[in-house]
C-alpha cells in the first residue's frame, strides 16, 4: 500500500510523522485541509494536485490554472484575481470530502507539483518586495512596538535580523510549505529557474494523464505556447518579469549577498531548503 511504502522508504524519518490514530494520510486537522492558502489546487479533469508557494509565480501559475478551466478573464490581476478563492472559481483539496481528498494525494494517477526557487533569490525577494515597506514589516514583525519596520528598510541585514522571529509566508522556508508526512507524495518537482521548460514538461505530463487530451503537447499548444504577455504572443514564462515578481531580485543576489556575515545569517535561516532531498539546491 502507499503507508507501506512511505514507512520503507529511506526518507521516511524524514517526511512521514503521524498526526493521529487514524490509517489516513490526510486528516481534518492537517493545514493542507484547515487552511486555504496552504490547500493545494486541484484540476480534476487532469488529475493534478499543485501546491503553490508564495514569492514562486503564484499568480502565473493561478491565472493557468483559471485558463484551463475555462474562465475567459483569466489573465485578470487586481485585488480579488486570480488570488482570491472567492472570485476565482478554482477548487481546493479541501473542497472535497476526506476520502476523496487522500485518494487525490496518495492514489498513484495523480501528479502532486510543486514549483519552488533558488532560497537566496526568494529571500530578497521577498525583502524587495514587502521587507522595505516600514508600516507593513511593523504590523506583520513588531505590532506592540512598531520598533522593526525601519530597521528592516534601512538594510538587507537588518531585515535577515528580523526573519527568524517573525514567521511569514513571504519568506517562511519552503520546506515548511506543508507537514513532512506530505513530501512523499510529491511526484513533480519543478524549478522557476526553469520555469517554462518545466511547465511544458508538466503539462506534458498530464495530458498524457488524460484521456481527452490528443498527444502530450496538446495542452501546452492549448495553453502554455501562446496568450501570454502583453501583447499575448508569448508562451508563458517567456520573460523573468512574469517569474520575479518585478523586483529584479535575480540580478540582485551579488548586490545583496555582499558581506561574510550576511551570507552566513541567510545560510542559518535557508539551511532547511538547501538540505531537502526534493529541491536539489546548492548554496553557491
């Protein structure tokens, strides 16, 4: 059975710890159940489960996920598109009834995907994008004495000071993205380093899946090799400015990184991500 073979592996100390008595994987108390940013997207038709991570083109990957489900204004991006469940119309794994949501995460016809990024390039990016605002790293890292948010605009450094006590998805490890019993189950893992050979490469895979998709470049013909851009002629993550998010973060990694000390702190806090068996990073 899937148990068996999860307890045999030679990971299993690694991913497999028991939340309950129950012979399930997936329990109601688990977050990839109770809470909805931490549930992953199910495509059905597809038998897809895709666990998104923030700062790793969650809105890319959100507003492909809308396309193929048919929804004509899926390139929208405000306030409530493509992010909010409520208006984007995309089902959850925990939608669905406890049975049905293991049987999607252990049965082996499933891909389970996680896309995930280089550690030190998420980290500033998540400092470029929200670690400069003053009032925001205040509310989210300091709300009692609104002491941090300048201290953490003024550097990089000061901001790396501030991440180990002030957990945020923005930044929180991506090992941390589900419990350790959950990693087994992941059958897909791709790269936004590599982002569009490895979305072709997924959908690739699932339309080979499915029984009403013609050849295994028929989704990505679909929906991945055209529409995307501003002038919707390029196939998606055709530029890094869909991937980084605007920050740039990629050709900032030297700027940044430029001090033993700041190396060091940013190994202590990604050491989690540079050693887990599924990414393959190193620490350069």
């Amino acid at each position: 059975t899937y148990l068996e073979r999860m307890l045999n592996s030679p990971y299993a100390r690694y991913y497999y710890q028991p939340t309950s008595n129950s012979n399930s994987l997936l329990n109601e108390h688990d977050s990839l159940y109770r809470i909805s940013w931490m549930s992953p997207f199910v495509l059905e038709e597809h038998r897809l489960l895709f666990f998104t991570v923030p700062k790793v083109a969650c809105t890319v990957f959100k507003q492909l996920f809308r396309r193929m489900s048919g929804y004509s204004n899926w390139k929208k991006h405000n306030n409530d598109l493509p992010h909010k469940q409520q208006f984007n119309g995309l089902k959850l794994l925990r939608d669905y009834p406890l049975d049905v949501a293991n049987e999607m995460l252990t049965n082996d016809t499933w891909t389970r995907a996680i896309f995930v990024r280089d550690p030190r390039e998420r980290l500033l990016s998540a400092y470029l994008d929200k670690g400069v605002k003053t009032n925001l790293i205040n509310k989210w890292c300091c709300k009692d004495t609104q002491d941090c948010g300048a201290r953490s605009a003024a550097s990089f450094e000061g901001f790396l000071s501030l991440v180990p006590a002030c957990l945020n998805n923005h930044w929180e490890a991506q090992a941390h993205r589900m419990e350790h019993k959950f990693w087994f189950t992941i059958n897909f893992v791709g790269h936004i380093e590599t982002a569009a050979v490895d979305t072709h490469r997924l959908l690739s895979i699932i339309a080979d899946d499915s029984d009403d998709c013609d050849g295994d470049d028929a989704l990505w013909n679909i929906y991945g090799a055209n529409g995307w851009g501003e002038s919707g002629t390029e196939h998606i993550f055709q530029h890094t400015s869909t991937i980084r998010h605007g920050t740039g973060s990629s050709d900032k990694v030297v700027q940044y990184y430029n001090t033993t000390g700041i190396e060091r702190k940013a190994k202590d806090i990604l050491r989690i991500d540079y050693e887990h068996p599924l990414f393959n990073f190193s620490f350069a």
